[in-house]
C-alpha cells in the first residue's frame, strides 16, 4: 500500500507541475469536466482518493507492459500522459 501511496503522491504532484508542459506538446489540456466523469466511479460529481488511485493504478497497469512493477523514464512520462488524456 505504500508504493501505492507514493504513486499518488509522484502522480498528483507530477501532474500539477510537469503535466501543462507534456500535454501541451502533443494534445490540447485536457476537459476536466469529461475528466471528472470519467474517474468519478459512484457518479457523486466529485474524485475521491480512492476513485483516483484506482485510475491511477489501472492505467500504471496499462503502461508497465513488461509487469515489472516500474517504469523507465520513457514509460514513465507516456505513464502519465495517458493518465492525463486517456479514456480510462
């Protein structure tokens, strides 16, 4: 649960200071309203943590193609450019 942890923790804090600069290279920013929707799973309108780190982790699943439990630098930032644009 710990690694978990920190992976919300890097992800969140990622996302908030590297995330303009990779999703401007390649996509506009993504529609949180269309965001929200999708990683709000009991459809309150709002992202618990809980709804959050289960995104999290399905899209770490997504992109740790090798099931090693870690990433390069390279998977590392498609890891979180997915996390950004995807559709889950």
């Amino acid at each position: 649960m710990r690694a978990s942890n920190f992976l919300a923790a890097s992800s969140l804090f990622l996302l908030f200071s590297v995330g303009p600069a990779l999703a401007s290279d390649t996509k506009p920013a993504p529609n949180m309203d269309k965001t929200v929707k999708m990683v709000d799973a009991d459809k309150d309108g709002m992202v618990s943590k809980a709804e959050f780190m289960k995104h999290a982790e399905k899209m770490w699943d997504k992109m740790d193609a090798k099931k090693m439990g870690k990433m390069d630098s390279k998977q590392f930032e498609l890891f979180l450019k997915s996390l950004m644009m995807s559709d889950g």
